[in-house]
C-alpha cells in the first residue's frame, strides 16, 4: 500500500535511455519501507536489443585485384562492448545490361575476410577477398542484425598485364 492505495507492481523511471550495446543488464536494490519496517528486493532490468545499426562512413581506396585491402567502417550500433560480438560483411555486384534488346543481368557477392570490431559501437574493418568489378555495395552484418552502407560504391583497380610470354 502507497497513500492508502494498493500497488500491483511498479515502474522504474531512467533519466536516458539504455543502450543496449553499452551494457546488456542491470541490477537494482530497491528498498520499500513504511516508516517502521523496511523490505528490500533485488531486481534484474535486462535491456533488449534493438537493429539501431547504422553506417555512417565508409573508408577505403581502390583494391588490388589479390585482395588484402582493409575497409573501415564508421557508425554506430556496431558490436557490444561487454560481449564477444559477431561480425561478418559482403559486398555485391548486380548489374542489368542489355545487348540487342535483351536484358541479362550479372550479379555476385563476395564474403569480406578477417571483420573485426575495433572500438565497439562505432569502428568495424574488413578485409577485402581476390576479385574483380566496381559498384560494389557493402553490407555489414553485428550480432543479428544488418545495414547496408548506402550510397557507397566501392572497387577493385583495374588488372594490368604485366608480361606477355609465348606458349
């Protein structure tokens, strides 16, 4: 009883919001008296994950065909830091060509080696793969959830020859 009314329950007030890739929990004593005899209660708040994953900036330069370029990615929502996170990201190619009215469309994705988060939620590198192409479109996977690094077109360098032999 509160004022003579009888309480079902109660709500905890925060003053900010609780970020989940910060800290996944909390534990809260509350003590609940009536002037002459105090009952104290643990309770466990666990906060839900939410897809608040967003890229904000995509850093890279052209890359070698062999692969082995490192792309950083810059934003938030990316990866826990009281936690063993999960990472992973692609990066795809599709394209409509036409050739004498028809249309035939290319498309590949190509997994990212070696994600890794550097300063949890805000930095994530990769590694780029052996490949081929431009206007390719990232996607970065954390713990579940997925965000497209929207308007960034990357590439890889054009091959060059660099010996000719006879066979």
């Amino acid at each position: 009883m509160v004022n003579g009314q009888s309480t079902q329950g109660f709500q905890v007030v925060v003053a900010k919001s609780l970020d989940y890739e910060a800290k996944g929990s909390y534990s809260l004593v509350i003590d609940v008296t009536d002037g002459e005899m105090t009952v104290q209660s643990n309770v466990e708040v666990t906060v839900t994950d939410a897809n608040d994953i967003r890229i904000d900036q995509v850093t890279w330069s052209p890359f070698p065909t062999a692969g082995g370029t490192t792309v950083r990615f810059t934003g938030s929502g990316l990866g826990t830091v009281w936690r063993t996170n999960s990472v992973s990201a692609f990066y795809s190619l599709s394209r409509t060509a036409s050739a004498s009215g028809r249309g035939s469309r290319l498309s590949y994705n190509v997994s990212a080696g070696g994600c890794t988060i550097l300063t949890a939620p805000t930095i994530v590198e990769c590694t780029t793969e052996p490949g081929f192409g431009e206007g390719l479109e990232w996607s970065l996977t954390v713990n579940g959830y997925m965000a497209r690094a929207n308007g960034v077109l990357t590439r890889y360098e054009r091959p060059s020859i660099s010996a000719v032999g006879r066979a």
